[in-house]
C-alpha cells in the first residue's frame, strides 16, 4: 500500500520533507564518491550546516 494512501486513512501521521543541500570539502566528496551507497548518507551529513540550515527553516516556517 503506498504511503500517502495510508496517510491519508490516518494511520501515520502527515510529514512535511525539505532537502537540505551542504557544501562538501574535496575530501568528502572523495569519501563520498568512493563510498558503499548505505554508507553515503553519513558522509554527507554535516551537523553544523544541517542544524544550522534547519533552524533557519523552522524560524521561516514559524
């Protein structure tokens, strides 16, 4: 059953999504590019643009 489907039944709740897109140093983007595909997300994870980027948007929301 697709997700929206059973979103809408109510049996999760809504969600509201945003991509956020960081800057990577020449060596993250080598780990990046050189890593295992479930590995990629943690090297290109950054918490202080992330954290940064994501108050800013819950400020805008607001």
């Amino acid at each position: 059953m697709p997700w929206r489907d059973i979103e809408a039944q109510g049996w999760i709740a809504p969600a509201e999504c945003t991509e956020v897109r960081v800057t990577l140093t020449d060596a993250e983007r080598l780990k990046y590019a050189t890593a295992e595909p479930e590995e990629r997300t943690r090297y290109a994870r950054r918490p202080d643009e992330v954290a940064g980027r994501a108050q800013h948007l819950g400020a805008a929301s607001g």
